[in-house]
C-alpha cells in the first residue's frame, strides 16, 4: 500500500480559517473601534446638569464625558474642560455618578505591531500548507524538496510477470535486472554494475507502467512511482528539488525501483530558446536528472525505468550510456500476444464454453492490451444488458465492433435512397476485395449506422497474421477501398460523400507506396518522406523539393486512378451478384462472411 498520510479534507482547513476569523472578532477588533460619542459645548453640558438630565460623568484633563439619562441609546457626549470653580457642586447637585465611561485607548504603535504580527502569523500558516500541497514540506516559504513519489511496500504493488501478456520480449529484458535485485552478489563478483535506468518506449496502452509495477512485484522491492509533470512547478528550482528529494528517498530505501512516467515531459531536448519564451525551470529539472543519474552508485541497486510515446523527442545527454543503458520496446502485441492479453483480462470474467478468443484475436489486429482489456469489459457490459450470467461469442464480436466502430444507433433514421445507397457501397467493397487474390478475406458487412458516423461497413480479416505488405497487396487494398465509389457510380451514376475516409486511406498507402516503401517505377528506393512520432500516429514530413513533391503527387495519383479503374472493371464484371448482393444485404441489414460467400459462389455456379 502507500507511505503516504491521508491528506486532510479542505473543509478541515475552512474550520481552522473561521475559528481564527471568530476570535479575531471577539477579542482583537473589538480594540481598535471606538464607541459613538458626539461633541457638544460646555453650556450645554452646564444646562443638562441644571436640568438633571446627566446620568454618567468622568472628568479628565482634556476633556469632560458623559450620558444622558433621557435617551436608551447610549450616546456619549464629550466636551472640553473650562476653569469652573463651581462644577463639582454642580455635579452633586444634578445626581450624575462619577465613572469611567471611555474605554482606554490602544497607542497607535501597539496598534500597528499587532495589525503587522496578525498578518505575519496568518501568511506563514498559508504558506506552509500551499508549500506542503505543492510537495515542499512543512518549512518555510523557500524550503522547497518533496517529490510527491507514490511509495509501494514491497510485494504490494499487486503485479507480476504473470499479470502481464503479449510482452515476452519486454519482460525478458527486464528479467535481469529483476534477477540483479534478486541476487546482487553473483553479478558485482565477477564485477558487473546493474543498469542505471531502462526506457521503455512504445504506443499508448500497451502496458509499459504496467510493466514496471510487474517487475517491482517480481523483485520484492519498494516501488516509487511519479509522472515526468509532477517535476514541472510554477516556482523556479523546484523541480530540480523535487529530483533530488526523490533520489535522496530511493537511495535510503535501496534496493528499489524508481519509476518515472512520461519521461518526455522534462526530458525533451535541449534548445538555446529558454530565454526567448523557452521553459528554463524544465530545463534544470532535467539538469539535475542528470547530475543525479551520474552521480548514484549502480551497485546499491537502485533502478531507474521511464517510460515514454515519444522517444525521438528525448535528449541525447539522457539515453547515453551510464544513464538510460537499455531501450525496451513495448510494442503492439501479435497474434499469439493478443490472445494471451485476452485470456489474461477474461480470468474474472464468468465466460460460456463456446468462447474463441483465437478468433477475435484475429479480428482485432494494431489493438493494445488497453484496447483488448476494454473489450472484454464491453462484451461484459453487454452480456448483463441482456440479462444473460456468462459472456457469449456474439458478445465478443460486438464489443470488437463497439470499440472499434462505436456502439449501433438502431433508431437512427436513414432515408431508403440513402440506404440502398450504403448497401450498394459496402458491397462494392466486399465484392473487389473477394474478386482478387492478395485480399483478406470479407467476415462481416453491415448497413446498420454506428455513432462514429459510420452508415456502414465492410470488415475484413486476414487468416494469418503478417508483418510485411508486398506491392500487390498494397494495390489491392487500395483497390478494395475505392470499390465503393466505384459502385455508387457504376449503379447511381452520381457519387456521395460516404467515401471519405475510404479516399482518405487509399491516398495514405498510395502515398507511402511512393515515399517510404520504395514501390514505385519512378522514384525507386528513394525516401522522400520520414515519419514523426511513430507511436503517436506516425504523422509524416516531406523530405524533398517542391519539384519533386509535384512528381510524387502525380505519381499517387496514378495509382489510385489505375486501383479505382480495377474496381470498376471488376464490378461491371459481376454486375448481377453486385445487384444481388445488395438487394440481400438490403433485407436483412447484415450479413456474415460466410453468408456472403456462399450467395456469391452459388452465383458462379449457375452462371457455369
């Protein structure tokens, strides 16, 4: 569990702030008000003794107060002494009792010490606790220094090897330094050091903190856990503070794993622009990374992982050995790892017995484990929505879709013309993708809208996993995603706006085609564009001249023209199963892969 005291609730902090509000009230501003008096003259004074109507006097050497005894509101009168031989008689004549009725006044200058010592007490209480929420102590208002690290007893971060799956290549790299922790003695006698650090680099959601709480639960050994942001600070050095507070705590606790999320956050490279808008605080936050990673001994056994999406952003001084000495990908898991993470996230779930995940494996090809986990979750979901006790198939299946696709908007209203529209589409689709032979084959087509804006579409999955696309294949899919166009204009004679991102896909692969995967006649094997941030989208930049970025565009152009004149060759070809098909899909909304090839081959058939 976690080293850490319960912060108290901020109403707590509201009670104090009133009480001290209240006492304030009572007893110190009650000092510095003075009572309503009203400045009268002497023969007033005189007159209202004659008439006996002057309840309270008291006499000083500068000045004469008193009251009235006519009026409830308790006014004090005050007037200026006069040499009057006779008053005192007067005095004794009238009744009037004699007493102090002013209070005694503050001097101005203890006045303004107890205003100075109220406000000097109430800011250092303020700035203890903004400090110590910002992760600088309980000292005084420049004693900056706690990291804020989420601390883990060790065996208690709940997490081992066994809990992580599709990783085998990560977990074997992180398996000796486990073993190091293990067993430090056979390694520093033969005089070998443990890595200092190790980054693991990889997309979103394929389980890299994941990974780094398995191997402290493996090891046995403390964990401390903090985001790369949480070193960011509105005060300058506090950052660099914060580093060093939290080596100073690993080094006390060694053996131990410090962990350090989205390292990019102050481990970006370094620019001469921090004085013109540049983040200088982020810069000597990472300095003292620096110093601080040198500066440790990797015999203790003190182990630094960091985990980021965006490596090619980190500077250099941090991945050079002595520092960060390993690099572990955490990629995308494979086939076999997707069916591990899948069997791994279904242990608590209560599963019927016709369950094939292998299947859906295949189906969910560049998912993360943070994907698959949500899968299941959904397909759960679904299973109690229908007020079943166990998760089906068909519950997997449509959680692939919903995560994929959003969930179905069975009441969306879709115009007749706009749905035979959407059939003819994805059977254009499915169509050119089974008239060729580097095709995966067609599993599902569906006219049923989805809330991702999807009126349709067409899923195709490849029986056998592969990592390489040769230059047919390519083609092909480029082919497959304008067979919908090309039969909107083959059937309708007019095109819609339903082929966006069909158009959107096929300019992306006929464009990489050419730039980066060498398949062009003319361009060769010359790159033309690099990829940025490849675990975040894998955005490109073009690395030409304007020239020979007007050649590479006439060239994308061409593939596609020649890719979209197949598909249309191919649909005119088989105009009647187009026709078929579509009036099938129409009826029923939805049709299997199998459903789908078996109205098509009994076509063939008859036709033969």
């Amino acid at each position: 569990m976690k080293h850490e005291k319960p912060s108290k609730p901020l109403l707590y902090y509201y009670g104090i702030a009133m009480l001290i509000w209240l006492l304030l009230n009572l007893f110190v501003f009650p000092l510095f008000n003075k009572p309503a008096v009203e400045n009268v003259a002497y023969t007033t004074f005189v007159n209202m003794l004659y008439q006996k109507q002057v309840s309270e006097v008291e006499v000083t050497s500068t000045q004469i107060a008193f009251r009235s005894n006519i009026e409830q509101d308790g006014k004090t009168y005050v007037t200026v002494p006069m040499n009057d031989p006779g008053l005192v008689d007067r005095l004794v004549a009238s009744g009037a009792e004699s007493k102090q009725i002013l209070p005694k006044q503050m001097s101005p200058l203890v006045s303004w010490v107890l205003t100075l010592a109220i406000f000097i007490v109430m800011g250092q209480v303020l700035s203890r606790y903004m400090m110590k929420k910002m992760g600088g102590g309980t000292g005084n208002f420049m004693s900056f220094g706690k990291s804020n690290a989420r601390v883990y007893v060790p065996a208690q971060t709940g997490k081992t090897f066994a809990d992580v799956a599709g990783q085998d290549e990560a977990k074997e790299a992180l398996q000796e330094i486990v073993d190091f922790l293990h067993e430090p003695g056979k390694y520093t006698k033969i005089g070998a050091t443990l890595p200092k650090g190790a980054l693991l680099v990889g997309p979103p959601g394929t389980g890299k903190t994941l990974l780094a709480q398995a191997a402290a639960g493996e090891a046995n050994v403390p964990f401390f856990s903090i985001s790369g942001s949480e070193f960011v600070e509105m005060f300058v050095g506090m950052g660099a503070a914060k580093v060093r507070d939290l080596f100073k705590q690993a080094n006390e606790k060694a053996p131990c794993i410090v962990f350090i999320d989205e390292i990019d956050t102050i481990g970006k490279r370094r620019d001469n622009m921090s004085g013109l808008g540049g983040n200088d605080e982020r810069e000597q936050t990472l300095n003292q990374l620096l110093t601080e990673m040198d500066g440790f001994d990797g015999k203790k056994g003190v182990v630094i992982l960091a985990a980021t999406n965006r490596p090619d952003s980190l500077d250099k001084a941090l991945l050079r050995p002595g520092r960060f000495d390993r690099r572990v990908p955490v990629e995308l898991p494979d086939l076999a790892g997707r069916e591990a993470i899948l069997h791994v996230h279904a242990k608590k779930i209560n599963l019927a017995p016709n369950v094939n995940f292998n299947a859906i494996a295949r189906a969910t090809a560049g998912a993360s484990g943070a994907d698959l986990a949500n899968m299941i979750n959904e397909a759960a979901l679904r299973a109690v929505r229908l007020h079943r006790d166990q998760v089906e198939q068909s519950d997997l299946e449509e959680a692939v879709e919903t995560v994929l696709a959003g969930y179905q908007r069975k009441n969306a209203v879709v115009s007749p013309k706009e749905k035979q529209i959407v059939a003819y589409h994805e059977i254009g689709h499915a169509l050119v993708a089974a008239k060729q032979k580097d095709s995966a084959p067609v599993t599902k087509i569906t006219i049923i809208p989805r809330t991702s804006g999807a009126l349709g579409y067409t899923m195709q999955v490849a029986e056998e996993e592969s990592r390489l696309m040769s230059k047919e294949e390519a083609f092909n899919r480029i082919a497959t995603l304008t067979g919908g166009r090309a039969a909107e204009e083959l059937i309708f004679g007019s095109v819609t706006s339903g082929a966006s991102n069909d158009i959107e896909q096929a300019t992306k692969l006929a464009r990489a085609m050419v730039t980066r995967f060498g398949m062009s006649d003319t361009f060769d094997m010359m790159a033309l564009e690099t990829v940025t941030n490849q675990y975040l989208g894998g955005d490109t930049a073009l690395a030409c001249s304007e020239t020979t970025a007007s050649q590479v565009d006439q060239e994308v152009l061409s593939i596609i023209k020649k890719a979209h004149a197949k598909a249309l060759g191919i649909l005119k070809d088989h105009a009647a199963k187009l026709n078929e098909l579509a009036q099938y899909l129409l009826d029923k909304e939805t049709l299997t892969g199998e459903e789908f090839m078996a109205i098509l081959n009994e076509k063939e058939e008859d036709k033969e």
